[in-house]
C-alpha cells in the first residue's frame, strides 16, 4: 500500500558486531522456535510440487450440474431436481462417493444446532423446526445403466455406495435426485428473505445437493457445514432453470441464456446500451418497478435459464421490487463484461446504491488488471438483508450501506471472486486463505478506486492502517489463524480478515518488498486459478517465487498467538567519545520476531534509517550493533512509522537524557 513506504536496506552504516558470547536467558524468546527445521512436513511430490504449484501429476475431480428449481411462495420452499455430472480425475477408484447437504444444518438437530451455545445463535440456527432438505429418487447412472440407491444420510452429508466404483484417470457417473426445503428467513447469513415495499427479495444459495471434493491431501472432504467455515467445491459446468412467478425477476450466476422469454425488448435494449457504457445505465428504475411494459407476462410462472462454466456453485435471487442498471467491465484482455445491481427503490441515492454497480465494475477492472481476469461475462450486486455474502458473479450486501461503507462491502465480496472462487482454496478449513487474501487485495483495491476516494476514511481505513487498526485488533487475541474456521473464537474471527492481510502487507512493504512479493503473489494467484491449494502450497510458493527462506514468519504468524515486543536498551560511545562511533543495543522482548527498522537522530541533526533483517535474531533476543555516528545520538527510535505489531511501545525510544 502506498502509505508505507518501503524501507531501503540501509546497511552501509552497520558493522556487524562479534556474535553474542553468552544468551540471554531472561527473555521469553527462543531462536530455537524459529530456527529448527523442517518447519513443515508436506514435502513436494508429483501433486504439488516444492516450487509451491500444482506438480506434474496434479489432478482434480469435475463436477457438472443440471438443475431444475421451482419456487414455490405459497409455503415459501424450493423444490427441485438436480443431475451431476462426476469425473474421477483420481489415480484411485471410488466405492462410495460423498455429497454436501448445506441445507440441513437448519434441521432442528443438526450438528451445528446442538454444537451452537444458547447465548450466541451468531448462525440463527437453533429453534428452526422445518429445515432442512428432503430428498427423493436417488439415482445413479453409470456405464449407460440406472439404478436406484439409498443414500446413507448423516448431517450435512451425504454417501451414496455404488454398485461399480468410479474408476480412476477419467470415468465417470451420473447423480440424480429431488430435493426440496423451506428457505429459511435467516439462512445462516448466507441467503434468505427479506420483505421490501414490491414484494419479497428470495436471496437463495447452498440450494441443491453438491459434490464433496475427493483430492489428494484429505480424501474425502466430509467436515460437516456448522456455520462459521464456508465452502470447499469442485468445479464444473451449470446448468440452471429457475421458475418463479412471472412477475418476478430472476438474478441468477452466470449467463441467461433465454432473455427474449424472461424479459421485454425494452429490458433487452437497455441492457444492451450498458453493456457498451462506461458510466451506469438504468435498467429498471424505480417508477417502472411492475408496469407492464417491463415484463412479458403478468400471470402464471416463468423460467429462467443460466448457464455458467467452470465455476464452483452458482447462487440466484428472485424479486418483483427491484431497481435494476448495469455498466460495461473492461478487461485486461480487451474482453468486455457486463456489472450489474439490483436493490430495493428505498437504497437508491447518490452515497448509497445508486453508485453500487460503478463500485462493481470498478473493483473487478482493478482486480483483473493486478491480479487476475475476470473469467465470468457478468456479476451482479443484489441489496438485501444479509450483511455480505459472495457467490461467483453474484453478490449479496447490505442494502442499507452507503457511502465507504458500500464500496468495501462491495470490493470485499466481489474480491471473494478472486478467493476463493477463482483460487479454490478450501473454506471450511482454511478461512483466512480466502477471508484473509480478500482483505488484502481489498485495500489494493481501495487504494487506487476513484483516486483513493475512500483511502483516508475514518470509518474504515486510515493513514495509519497498520498501527491503528489491525494490529492492536489481534494482539490481544488467543487463536493462532490455522485454527479450522468452526473452532475460532467467534469474537476474534475478523482476524482471519485482518491479521491475514496485515501479514501480507508487511511481508509486502516490509519484510519482502514490493517487487519480489507482488511476484510471488501474482504466481500463486495464476497458478492455482481454478485449483485447490493448501496453506502449504502457498507458503511455498512464496518462498520460491520470491527467493527467500519466510519459515520464521509462516510459523509465527499463523500457527501461534505470539506478540511482538522490540525494545531499546542501551547507546553507548565508543571510548566515550561519539565521533568514533556508538554501540546500540536492542531486545526481541516478546515470542514473535520481526526486521528492525531504526531511527538514529544525532545532535548535529543528522538523521538515518536503518533496516535491519530478521537474521540479526537467530543467535540470541539481544542484539549489539555499531552505527558510524560522527556526534552525541539525542534519539533512537524503533519502528518509527508503526508498521510493525509491537505491543509494547513504551520501550521503542531512547532519549540522551535516558543515559
Ligand atoms: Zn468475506
């Protein structure tokens, strides 16, 4: 980011003083926490390889969907059926196959129910008594034969046990099955209802039965959805009709494949114009919001067909109230695309959604040109209940958000687009691998909008991001990041957002540079575009890509809790006279190490800034260096610009009265 720049190696003025001849025990820092190797057991194989990218013989299962859903007002309920597609890219042959059940975490006895304490439904999972789903007619076609099987149901899990198995490197079966279950008002905030001044808004996801993914590092996943951890999906092709009354219209993932039977010529026109607009175009305005003109029929049921390829789940939310505009996204590549927002008339206004679909446009052209393209062909924002929820190239946020507020509800869950729905890190487990790298390019992202319009909000940025928000956030916090998403404190989850992105900034501004991290981040990005990566692959990658050993901080900064405490404790000239040079010695006081970055200001108003690499921390917590000052040093100061998490900084400055 650009507020802190990075700090040059200013070496030149160090000489390297002889290694500390006895330790200091007193301190709670040990070297050994750092410096024992190996740091992590997954070594690189023919899967994934050391370098940190997929390996020669990287696979990954496919799993495309045919799904036909009905909505049905009456008892507010889906109802449905879905065909998948399964390909077994595997070495290994498959017996029995697993499927997601996210709907049934809103049985009355679910997993997640009887594990959600009294005092804190964070989910609104308990006292339901109608969720879940029910499913019928379980099918599965394999080698051109049908046959019918009865699932073996636990939770939000589903195991079909097949008469041949799947056999590896490329066959394939057929999945078929009805489902259908009432929608929650409250669907874990993750879909839902909510009820506008034009009717209701179905905001609706986690809404057929899915394929656990089957990799090479756990097998089956199978964690059971309780919550908190979100979504581990393979990818694949949809295909997907949705019918709805015919007053309704449908915001669906993907690309609608039959405009002329859904929409008026008037809706098409104007959906034309924006898709060669810069600035937003109306769709729909409010005024228009259930006249005739705008919809081709007013009685019965329409369907709506979407298709969306090689994507991970698809989502799609059906309203008759909405304000509807769209604007053209250009891409790197010369490609166009098209933004969208639909939102109830109420959000509608200069600080609030009018601006929904230029923040939309905007956040994907900026996350396409640094990170990588947008492959879909359109993306919707839809304003509703739920606070912030992602689906690739469908969004849901706040519909009462404005001004900074709106922009980063927005930048935050169209960048889940980029993590996880392009890199396919798994959620369930791994939450600040998508949370976490989200929030990072977020700030990017913030940073260049609009010529940082929002850069300097109070509300959600500041000038001194790194002192003031995230780190006194997490320094207080007991749960290290790779705690699995479901057993994090549900008070300190943020940090998988804040503490994650924080620890990319610095490795970016401070610990790597610029140059060599925007690499490496860039190659993990493209490399595991529609992949499945680990926090392993990651931590290798970068330590490839940009060429330096960051075990020390891998470990640190994800696998524990521990706090950063530098400290100055002593100047000294020598022979007592400061012309010939002075002795500055510091502490590492706290568990976590980090660069020094030091300011000496001498009474002649000479002034330097030296960086001093980790390294300087590998013997000992006590650290002696020489600086070549040519007259008395008034002042040292640690961390002068607060970029690093030191907890403690009443011991960061030394005065020449303090001697
Ligand atoms: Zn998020």
């Amino acid at each position: 980011m650009k507020k802190i720049p990075f700090i040059s190696l200013l070496l030149i003025n160090i000489t390297i003083l002889q290694a500390q001849e006895t330790r200091n025990d007193s301190l709670v820092y040990h070297p050994q926490d750092f410096f024992l190797q190996p740091f992590y057991p997954p070594a690189g194989n023919v899967y994934r390889s050391a370098e940190g990218i997929p390996g020669a013989q990287y696979w990954q299962n496919s799993s495309s969907y045919l799904i036909h859903a009905t909505l049905n007002e009456k008892d507010t309920s889906i109802s449905g059926d879905v065909t998948i597609t399964y390909v077994n890219n595997s070495p290994d042959k498959l017996d029995y196959i697993w499927l997601q059940l996210d709907q049934n975490i809103f049985n009355a006895n679910s997993r997640a129910a009887a594990a959600t304490p009294a005092s804190n439904d964070a989910f609104g999972i308990l006292g339901l008594n109608n969720g879940g789903y029910h499913i019928s007619g379980v099918s599965v076609i394999s080698g051109g034969k049908t046959y019918p099987v009865q699932p073996v149901i636990t939770d939000t899990r589903m195991q079909i046990r097949l008469q041949q198995p799947v056999l590896p490197k490329g066959d394939q079966i057929s999945i078929r099955m009805n489902f259908s279950f009432a929608i929650p008002a409250n669907g874990a905030g993750r879909f839902g209802r909510l009820y506008t001044s034009h009717g209701v808004l179905y905001q609706i996801a986690q809404w057929y039965p899915r394929m656990c993914v089957y990799d090479d590092v756990e097998g089956w996943n199978t964690l059971p959805y309780m919550g908190q951890g979100e979504f581990y999906c393979d990818y694949g092709n949809y295909d997907f009709f949705v019918t709805v009354p015919a007053e309704m219209i449908v915001y669906g993932s993907g690309d609608l494949q039959n405009a002329p039977e859904v929409l008026t010529s008037e809706d098409i026109k104007r959906l034309a114009t924006a898709a060669n607009s810069d600035k937003t175009v109306p769709v729909i305005q409010a005024g228009e919001i259930g006249k005739p003109s705008m919809r081709p029929a007013s009685r019965g049921n329409l369907t709506w067909h979407f298709k969306m390829n090689n994507t991970r789940d698809v989502a799609w939310a059906a309203c008759s109230g909405l304000v509807w505009d769209a604007a053209k996204i250009n891409l790197p590549s010369g490609r166009k695309a098209l933004a969208m927002s639909a939102y109830p008339p109420e959000a509608l206004g200069d600080t609030a959604w009018s601006r929904s679909t230029e923040y939309l446009k905007n956040s994907i052209e900026i996350y396409s040109k640094n990170f990588f393209e947008y492959p879909w062909n359109h993306a919707i924002s839809i304003g509703g209940s739920l606070s912030g929820m992602e689906y690739p190239g469908l969004i849901y946020n706040d519909y009462h958000e404005t001004r900074a507020g709106l922009w980063f509800l927005i930048a935050h869950e169209i960048g889940h687009n980029w993590f996880p729905m392009i890199v396919g890190s798994n959620e369930r487990k791994y939450m600040w691998q998508d949370e976490g790298f989200n929030t990072y390019i977020n700030y990017y992202a913030t940073d260049i909008f609009n010529k940082g319009e929002y850069v300097n909000d109070p509300v959600y940025f500041s000038k001194d991001y790194f002192a003031s928000r995230d780190y006194k956030i997490f320094m207080t916090y007991r749960d290290p990041l790779m705690v699995v998403s479901d057993a994090m404190d549900i008070k300190q989850h943020y940090q998988y957002y804040g503490k994650t992105a924080y620890g990319l900034n610095l490795l970016r501004n401070v610990i790597v540079g610029r140059e060599r991290f925007d690499y490496a981040f860039r190659k993990y990005t493209e490399s595991w575009a529609f992949k499945h990566p680990t926090p392993y692959d990651f931590f290798h990658c970068i330590n490839n890509a940009a060429g330096d050993d960051l075990n020390w901080f891998w470990k640190e900064w994800f696998f524990t809790d521990w706090k950063l405490d530098q400290a100055i404790t002593s100047v000294k000239y020598i022979d007592n006279n400061p012309a010939r040079g002075s002795w500055i010695t510091l502490e590492n006081r706290g568990r976590m190490i980090m660069p020094v970055i030091v300011k000496i200001i001498q009474a002649d108003g000479d002034s330097a800034v030296l960086h001093l690499p980790v390294d300087i921390w590998m013997r000992d917590g006590t650290w002696t260096f020489k600086y070549a000052s040519m007259s008395k040093i008034d002042k040292v100061i640690l961390d002068p610009e607060n970029v690093l998490p030191d907890m403690n900084r009443g011991n960061n400055v030394w005065m020449t009265d303090n001697r």
